[in-house]
C-alpha cells in the first residue's frame, strides 16, 4: 500500500535506502546526499565533501543504517558517519592505489553508532579486495578476484563475497576475516542483488536472458555449506535484507523467506516423535475428548518443561493468526501438568509481542513485522516508526499497555502538531493548551525542543509559551537566543531580555556568558561587539537581574578593556565602578605623567554626587576613592621628585626607582640610602602620623643597620612608640651597651625582665619581677 508520492526533481542518484531511524537515504554522484520522512517531506540535505566535486564527481556509494561511504572518479574514498550533516563526521580514507574504478563497495558496521573507526571492502577491477580504513588500504589477500559482490549479514558477524569467477565465499568479520567456506558457483554475471537471508544464508538474484530474448529472474538461496536453492520468477523483484529472513518484493506479491527455525522443525517435522510434537499431539486428542490424550502426556513427562518451552519459542516465528494461537494452547495446556510451576514472563513478553505484531500487520498500518524484527528494535523503535508513519494514537495506547515511556511519541506528536497548524487555523494559544494537555503526567519531556519546532515554523509566541514550562534552564535560553536571530528589531530585544533574565536566574555563570555574547553580538571583547545595544537592553532589566551588566564587566576587566569598561559603567550612571576602572587603567601606565593625570581623571569619577536615596556605604566609598585617588597621585609626584634628585645629587647606588612603590617602601628606601632629610620631608608632605613614622624609620634603621642613627635618635628624642622597638634592634645588631639604658624605660616588668634576662643580668630581673608581684599585691 503506497504512504506517500513526491515529484523527483533529482538527477545522479547513485544509490538510496533506509536509516535505522527508518528515514529514506538518496546519495548522488555529486556528493550531495538527501534525507526523506516515509512521507516523502525532506529533512536533511548537505554536501559530503567539496572535494568530490573538484574530482569529477562519485562513482560508486554504499550505504549503513548510520553513514554513507562515497568512491570518486580519481579513486578517492569518502566516509561520513552522520546522514544528517558533513563537516566533523566526514573523513578521506588512505588511498586506494587501485589502476581503475572498483567494482563494488560494502562497508563493515563499525563498534558504535557515529565511530570514526569504520572500514570499507573495496573490489578492485585488477583482482585484490582491500580492507580501507582512514590510516591504511590492505590487501585481504584473498585469491579468485576480482570480486563484483559483497554483502554483510544483518548482525554484522559475516561477510558474503562473490567473483567475477564464480567463487563465492564467506568470511568471518568478528575473527579478522578469516574465510569460512568457500563454493563454485556457476555465475560469471554480476547480480542485481546479493543479501542475506538473516545469518544463515544468501539470497543471489540475476535477471538471465532466455532463448527467446525475454527476461528470466531467478533467485538462488544458499549459503555456508548448504545447497542452492533456485526459485524463478516472471516479474522483477527486490530483495530486502531482515535480522531474521528475507523479503522479495514483486509487483503482484511479497514473500518473506527464512530459515525454518529448530522449534518449528520439532513439532512440524514429518513423523516426528519429538516432546514439543507429542504435547500437540495430546491436545488434539484432548480437544476431541480422547482419554488417550494422557497417554501422550506421561510418555513426555520428564520433557514436559522443555516441549511447554518449545512451544512458545514456535509461536514465535508463526505469521498465522491459528498456528499463534493453537502453540499457546498448547503450551498453556502442558504447564497444568507440570509438577512445579514456571516463570510466566517468557509466555507473557511472547503474548505481548505477538499480539503488537499480529495487529501491526492489518490495516491501515500494513507493518510486516515478525518478533525477532520487534525484539531488535524493540518497543521504543517500534513505537517511534509508528509516530513517523502518523500513527500516534496507536503508538501511545501501546506505550501505555506495555507500560513504556510515552515521552518520545508525544514529543513527536507535539512537532508534527505544530508543523501542520498552518493547515487548522490554530491559535498559538490553542496550540500550546492542546501540547500542554497532551504532556501532563509526563515529566521528562522536552518542552524546550518542542519550541524550538515551534520557532523554526516562525511562531515565536508560542515557542516563548512552551518555553515557560521548560524546567531546564540552559535549554530555555538556547531557544531564546535562536528566536532572538529572528524576526524584527522589536522581537530581537525582547527575546535577548527573556533570555538574559532566564539565565541570570539560572545563576550558572557560563549560560549567562553565552546571553552576553549573543547581546553584544559577539565575544564583549571584540571590536564588533555592540556595547551600546547591550546597555540599552540592559535598562529594561528589572534591578535583581543587573548582574547581567556586572558579567559583561567582568568580562571586559579580564581582557584588560578598561577603557570599554568605564564607558560602560559611565553609560549606566555608575560612577564608583566607572572610577574604578580608571584606577586599574592608571596601574597599566607605563608612562607616570600620564599615571599622574589618571589619577586626576579618577579623583574626578569619585568626586561625583551620589544618587539620592543611595546607601551611606556607597557615600564613603566614594569619599574614600577620592580621598585615596589624590594620595596616591601626590605621592606619584613626589616619586618623580625624588628620582630627579637621585640623578641630580648622585645618590649612592643610583639610579633609584621610586615609581609604583607604595609611601612606606619609598620612606623605607630613602632611610636605608640614608637620605633621611628627604623621608622626614616625604612624610611632612604626606601627613603620615608621628607613631606610625617612627615604626617606620626604627624598622628601615635596623634593616639598613645603621645603629648609630639609631642610637641617637632613641638618645636625643622621647619615643613615642615606647622603647621595645629600640632595645630589640640593638639586641639584633649586637649592641647591648646600647640597649642597657632603655630597659628601665620600658613600662611593663615582665617584658624589662626579659630584657635583662637576654643582657644577662639576673639580679636586676629578679628585681623587675619582685616589682611586678608588689604591684599586683597592691
């Protein structure tokens, strides 16, 4: 029964056939392969590789149920491993080495489906058959080429080849190829066909002219050490390869060939005593009402088990509805008489898989299907070829008897749904209400794909609809930034907004990178980005979703862009960020006027007036930048001056850099070159307080070891920071005549103990401890 008819518009067609997702496959010489639903609606169409063309186009072509492999007419060999696009799925082969074009193609089924690892049998005209992978072409060295056929089983184990000879062999993919059998076949002809029967044997089909110049089609069935069998037709045929037989299509009739299974020979054979034929044989004469139907019984009863076993496994294999069900009697008839009871699930899955495929077969499905196909593909691949063929309905009813995930069929039906709305007139509103009603109970579908249909039929409203029931939130935003590439101006900035808002609810960080990217137009930092536009979308963001901009300035801080980063935050009236970006800019300056003057610049931003209503935090933030701003940049000043005095005076050890140092390593330097005029001038000028300063130059003292300057500075002027500083720097350089007279100066007994305990005067920190205990008695 025809599905579907479409005009063929296509020239070059080298070869077509079908997907494992049951999708119709059409490659042409040109390279170009194109992709068809089993109703004839395109899917896929792109360009294996550009090079096909600049090499007079394909020759030859061989298909799998998950790629194509394509031979030019320069003898190079392309392999891609999708049926659905090109580029990082296709790859060119070692080259061949061959004088002229093969004369066939087969390719082995690699480990997994979309492996790079796949190799392809190519027949060569000279006679070797080679083994082509991406790294090597070998020869197989097998002997009586030229090979015109190859051909590999359904389970991808054996490989059927056949000469121009006659020799026909069969070799062992899993055992590298090693050769099983080999037979004389009387056929110098190349068939039309050569496909296996299951595992077991070859079908060969040649069309044979007769004496009286008509067309005589024959098929020979054979295979690894059996006969052949010849079966001859009147019309053309076509052969189609299946897990467990093969089907021969004709004009008037389809046939379905398979080896006759070890079940049905046990009970069917002629004359057959086995226990599977006598518990058969005892239900008929229990249905006639014979007595003697136990006799039958006892004679297999230590086999019972086993022929019960039996019988389900034939029933298996049965197209008739009556042999079905006369099977399962049996076997429902003999487990009464078992002494111990079996597990029923093996006869349940066997009632269920029969009952599928024996409904599957009527009309309006007309699906030949068989239950070793069905237990292959199983119920999920049986119920998706269902929804491809338009049969939700059925599909879900089946889904829900066997009680199987639903979620792919609705899904299905939910795009082919809103595919043909065009045709009912339906509302987005009624369209999404119909999918939402359809996807209640069913909590791991994708409402997110759904709208991507949705926004590729140009029906962004109803995408943005779906979208809000979508709970993952990278899939959301992925359809939002695809509607967001389509449309007007208006419906650009408001799907932009309805993704950024999603993604900085997902608080993942890299989702709201990618919406800052897609805003912008591209990387922040490139030159192309439109910062501007980003800014405006960033103002009709509420206030909880401004972290958006605090991304994009990141961003730009990290790629050193400090100057797109001030303009904006300036654009946003945030003037503390907008100053701070001049900060870093200025520690980026080589030049130190030009540091200078930023520092200004940047005074400036923190002087600006707060927004009223602001928080006290941000007034003295602000305050604070200010205030630091004008510090640093007369302390900069002053580190220009004081390198122009270190060339004009000579300083020792010069030249000296002042520059990018903070105010304490500069007073440090100055104390320690021993310019201590200018560090006391240094910290006139900058204010710093007096205790701060004596820490300060003590420290820069001792560190320089000038002990003497030291000396008489704790000598000549009272401390006051205390003497503990003192004494442990002269302690340090050696100098204990210097540190003995400031001990009694320190305030605190313990520590004037321990003091005079390191100077080695035992008695007077005795008395400093006794003085310490009458204080604390008091």
């Amino acid at each position: 029964r025809p599905i579907a008819s479409m005009p063929w518009p296509h020239t070059g067609l080298l070869i077509m056939g079908w997907s494992s997702e049951e999708q119709l496959v059409c490659v042409f010489d040109t390279g170009v392969v194109r992709t068809f639903t089993v109703h004839c609606e395109p899917l896929h169409t792109f360009t294996i590789d550009e090079r096909i063309r600049s090499e007079r186009g394909a020759v030859l072509a061989a298909l799998w149920p998950d790629g194509v492999a394509v031979l030019t007419q320069r003898l190079s060999l392309f392999v891609n491993t999708s049926l659905s696009r090109s580029g990082d799925a296709c790859h060119k082969c070692a080259e061949l080495k061959a004088a002229s074009e093969p004369l066939c193609l087969c390719v082995l089924r690699p480990p997994r489906a979309g492996s790079a690892d796949v190799q392809v049998i190519v027949g060569t005209a000279e006679g070797p058959a080679l083994l082509v992978d991406r790294h090597e072409a070998r020869d197989l060295g097998l002997d009586e080429g030229p090979y015109m056929a190859f051909a590999v089983s359904s389970s991808g184990r054996l490989l059927a080849c056949l000469s121009t000879r006659g020799v026909f062999m069969v070799l062992s993919v899993t055992d590298d190829l090693r050769v099983l059998d080999v037979a004389n076949l009387d056929c110098r002809k190349k068939p039309k066909q050569m496909v296996w029967c299951g595992d077991d044997c070859i079908a060969l089909y040649l069309a044979v002219n007769t004496p009286s110049n008509s067309l005589q089609h024959v098929l020979f069935l054979g295979g690894p050490q059996n006969d052949w069998i010849p079966y001859q037709y009147d019309t053309p045929l076509y052969l189609v390869s299946e897990c467990d037989g093969c089907r021969i299509l004709s004009p008037r009739k389809i046939e379905f060939v398979q080896r006759v299974p070890e079940s049905t020979e046990a009970i069917y054979s002629i004359g057959n005593c086995d226990p599977p034929a006598m518990l058969c044989y005892a239900l008929e004469r229990y249905d006639k009402g014979d007595v003697c139907a136990q006799e039958s019984l006892r004679l297999i009863k230590d086999d019972l088990a086993d022929a019960v076993g039996t019988c389900i496994d034939a029933a298996n294999f049965e197209h008739d509805p009556a042999s079905v069900e006369s099977l399962l009697n049996a076997a429902v008839f003999g487990r009464h008489f078992l002494p111990e009871p079996i597990d029923p699930e093996r006869f349940l899955n066997t009632c269920r898989n029969l009952r599928i495929c024996i409904e599957l077969r009527k009309g309006p499905m007309d699906m030949p299907l068989t239950v070793p196909q069905l237990e292959k593909c199983g119920i999920a691949g049986m119920t998706t070829r269902l929804a491809q063929r338009r049969h939700h309905l059925l599909a879900v009813r089946i889904c829900e008897w066997v009680r199987h995930s639903k979620d792919q069929v609705l899904f299905h039906w939910a795009c082919e749904k809103i595919k043909h709305a065009t045709r009912s007139h339906l509302t987005d509103e009624q369209l999404c209400e119909a999918i939402l009603e359809k996807f209640r109970g069913c909590p791991g579908i994708g409402y997110a794909e759904v709208a991507k249909v949705a926004a590729e039929m140009h029906r962004p409203h109803l995408a943005t609809m779906l979208l809000e029931h979508e709970p993952r939130s990278h899939a959301q935003v992925q359809v939002l930034l695809q509607l967001s590439r389509e449309g007007d101006d208006v419906s650009h900035r408001m799907m932009l907004r309805l993704a950024m808002e999603k993604a900085a609810q997902s608080c993942d960080p890299d989702l709201l990178y990618g919406a800052v990217c897609a805003a912008c137009d591209g990387d922040p930092l490139g030159r192309s980005a439109d910062i501007q536009g980003f800014v405006r979308l960033l103002r009709e963001l509420p206030p909880d979703m401004q972290v958006v901009g605090d991304v994009l300035a990141a961003s730009l801080q990290r790629g050193q862009s400090f100057d797109r980063a001030r303009a904006f935050h300036e654009q946003l009236g945030r003037g503390r960020q907008a100053a701070c970006c001049a900060v870093q800019q200025v520690l980026r300056r080589p030049d130190l006027k030009d540091r200078e003057r930023w520092l200004r610049f940047a005074k400036e931003f923190f002087g600006q007036p707060v927004e009223a209503g602001a928080p006290e935090a941000e007034r003295l933030s602000m305050q604070f930048g200010a205030q630091a701003s004008t510090e640093e940049a007369e302390l900069l000043r002053s580190q220009m001056e004081l390198e122009e005095k270190s060339l004009m005076k000579r300083w020792l050890g010069g030249p000296h850099r002042f520059a990018g140092q903070s105010l304490v390593e500069t007073l440090v330097k100055l104390i320690g070159l021993g310019e201590i005029v200018e560090a006391d001038n240094l910290r006139t000028q900058l204010k710093v307080s007096d205790k701060k300063y004596w820490r300060i130059k003590v420290r820069a003292l001792s560190k320089s070891g000038n002990i003497d300057e030291l000396h008489m500075m704790a000598t000549c002027r009272t401390s006051p920071i205390g003497y503990e500083l003192f004494i442990d720097a002269f302690l340090k350089a050696g100098r204990p005549d210097f540190a003995t007279p400031f001990v009694p100066r320190v305030k605190n007994p313990e520590l004037q103990a321990d003091y005079y305990e390191r100077l080695g005067m035992e008695e007077e920190a005795r008395a400093a401890r006794a003085q310490r205990q009458e204080r604390a008695g008091a």
